[in-house]
C-alpha cells in the first residue's frame, strides 16, 4: 500500500482527537491474519471495529454535552460564591460595627430601670422605642450575618462537588479520545495488512450486502409511499443536501465538515428546529414513528445503541456522513441495520406541493459504510 494512503488513513486518526468518546474499557482487539479471509469476513471485521469506534464517538459526543453544561454551571457556582463571600464580609463589618456601638453604648441599665428612673417618661418611651428599633436591627444583623454563613458553605460545597463532576467528565473525555484513537489504529493496520485485490473484494461485499439489504427492504412494504415533508422538513432536506462532498470529521456540526448527528442536528438547526446532539439522544428525545410512515426530513437510526443517523430524503434515500475518510453522500436507507425513525416536527404539516432538491451527478459516489472503497480504487489505479 502506498505511503499517501497510508498518510491518508493517519490524517483520519488524527482528526479523531477533537471529538470522540470511549466505549468500553476493554483492550482494542487485535486485527486479525488477513491473509486467507475471505472479503466477507474482513467487511465483517471492519463493520465490527467501525461499530466499536462509533459506539465510543457516540460516548465522546454525549461527555462533550455534558462537560459543556457542566463548565457553565460550575461557573455559575463560582459567581454566585464570590458574590455570596462578598456579602458575608458586609455583614460580618455590620455585626463588628454593631458589637462595637454594644459595647461603648452599656450602661448597665435596662430600658425598663431607665424608664422607671426617668424624669421625663415620654422622652424615655421614645427612646425606648428608638432602642427597640435598633434592637431589631441588630437582630436582622445578627440574622442575615448566619444566614450569609451558611449560604457560603452550600455554595463552597456544591463548588467542590461541580468541580469533582467536572473532572470526571474530563476524564472520560479523554479516555473517549483515547478508545476511538485506538479502534482507528486498528483499521489502519488492518488496512495496512491487505492486497489491492482484497481491497477491491471488500468494496464489491459491501455494495453487494447494501443492494440485496435495500432490496428486501423494498419488498418488505416497510417503506412509506412518499408522504411530502412539512415546511421544515424541506428545509432541512435542502440543507442536508448543500453539504454533499463536505468530508466526515469526528465531532463536527460544520460548516465545513461533520459527524453523522452533526449534519442531522446542524439540518434541523438550519430549519429553525433545535434538536438534540448525538444520534442516542435523537433517538430516545424525538418522537419514534414507523418506518411506513417515512417523510423527507425524519431521522433514521441506525445500530442497536442508536450509534448513527442520516437524514431521510425520499424514495427509500437518505443523506449521511458515514464515517472517516468519507464525505457527506446519499445513500440507501438500508446502508447500515436499521434501528427505527423519529421525526424532529411532529406537529409540522405535510405541503401540499413539493419539489425534491436536485442532486449532483456525484451524490452517490462513495464506499456508504467506510473508506476502504476509496482506497481500494485508489490502489487498484497502480
């Protein structure tokens, strides 16, 4: 294999970092001896190493979610504990200050001896209520000085605990970054291991398995009979399609490059609809609906963890970013096992008129499942 598709496949590896998620904390399996395998059984061994890095994408793009509101609350916390400090240094002055006027101001005599001994005992009922008014001032002092205290140390301990959250979330991040990298490098050895032959094989078992998949799928009636989208859903579609040829990149939402649920939520987001990230929490936030029920612009998951989605153009087509080394492409809905449907607009009604978007002449161009196709033609070229 050639040293540019080798810096071909390590450019993908490295684009991994900057956003991926670990899947299990088990050892990255070894790439198995190609050199008598069938090209159905090495499809089966990408398939295998592909789900494992999806799977750790999916948990690097959640962790990312949750770090993110994790920082903002932490940095809420922080706020309002300086905020809370500084007040409890106010009234921490007021009770020194109030201590103080206490002690210059004892005489030994309560206002009820002062009262009795007092020469003028209107003056002396005035000024008892002047000393009662200050004795409630003090009071609320003394008050507000304890409850200041405490508020200090709520916050100082929900601080500690959102600092504690934080860096286990850092944590996992990294050790998300960590496990994608390594299911990467398991492909590129794999990769690095086979012939141009086997490469080629393995590009004509994947369009083979998709077409007979596609196929059943058909037949099966599972499909909807072309229910137009919602004003919405067009305008996702219409987005999905402008980012045609745009390249695959762990953890992007665009303009220039994505990741599968980034394409799909940057589509809807486009549409003035905000949905959720990752493709698990499109899958268990959006209403589920039936595959019979398909519209242009409903998400398909895919994978029993609902670890990818594309976007559902009509005709049994969706548009997707399927993996690394790949580019933004239409596919067949059937590309990877289909999980079920959801759809971001619910309530959006079908238009009465539609027109599908044009498509490029290359659309379809592309391996639907991985990057060894391109490779392979690639390779096959020398």
């Amino acid at each position: 294999m050639s040293g540019r598709v080798l810096r071909l496949v390590c450019t993908a590896a490295v684009a991994a970092q900057a956003a991926l998620v670990p899947a299990s904390a088990t050892a990255a399996p070894q790439p198995p001896n190609t050199g008598q395998r069938s090209a159905a059984a090495l499809l089966t061994d990408f398939q295998r190493i592909y789900g494992q890095a999806e799977k750790a994408a999916e948990t690097y793009r959640t962790t990312a979610g949750q770090l993110a509101k994790q920082r903002t609350r932490a940095g809420r916390l922080d706020a309002a504990l300086t905020r809370a400090r500084r007040s409890l240094l106010d009234s921490r002055a007021a009770a020194g200050r109030l201590a103080r006027q206490q002690y210059q101001g004892t005489t030994g005599l309560s206002p009820y001896v002062r009262l009795l001994l007092a020469r003028d005992p209107q003056h002396a009922l005035e000024e008892g209520h002047v000393i009662g008014q200050l004795s409630r001032e003090r009071a609320g002092t003394v008050g507000r000085l304890a409850a200041g205290e405490k508020r200090a140390d709520d916050l100082a301990a929900q601080a500690r605990k959102a600092l504690a959250a934080r860096t286990a979330l850092a944590a996992r991040q990294q050790k998300a970054r960590d496990e994608v990298r390594g299911r990467l490098h398991d492909v590129e050895k794999l990769l690095a291991s086979l012939t141009a032959e086997q490469l080629t094989a393995l590009a004509e078992s994947e369009a083979n398995g998709i077409t007979g998949a596609q196929q059943r799928l058909l037949a099966s009636g599972a499909l909807g009979t072309g229910t137009p989208p919602s004003q919405e859903g067009e305008q996702a579609v219409r987005y999905a399609v402008a980012q045609l040829g745009k390249p695959y990149q762990w953890g992007a939402t665009g303009p220039s490059a994505y990741d599968c649920s980034g394409l799909t939520s940057r589509a809807w987001g486009a549409a003035g609809t905000e949905i959720p990230r990752t493709s698990q929490e499109q899958w268990a936030r959006l209403q589920r609906i039936p595959l019979t029920e398909l519209r242009p612009g409903d998400l398909v998951v895919y994978f029993p963890e609902a670890t990818h989605v594309a976007l559902y153009l009509g005709d049994g087509m969706v548009v997707q970013a399927p993996r690394p080394g790949a580019r933004v492409k239409v596919s067949p809905v059937a590309a990877n096992p289909v999980l079920g449907a959801v759809r971001p607009d619910p309530g959006g009604e079908p238009l009465r008129r539609y027109a599908p978007p044009k498509l490029p002449a290359d659309a379809l161009n592309g391996s639907d499942q991985g990057y060894y196709a391109a490779l392979a033609a690639e390779t096959s070229a020398r």
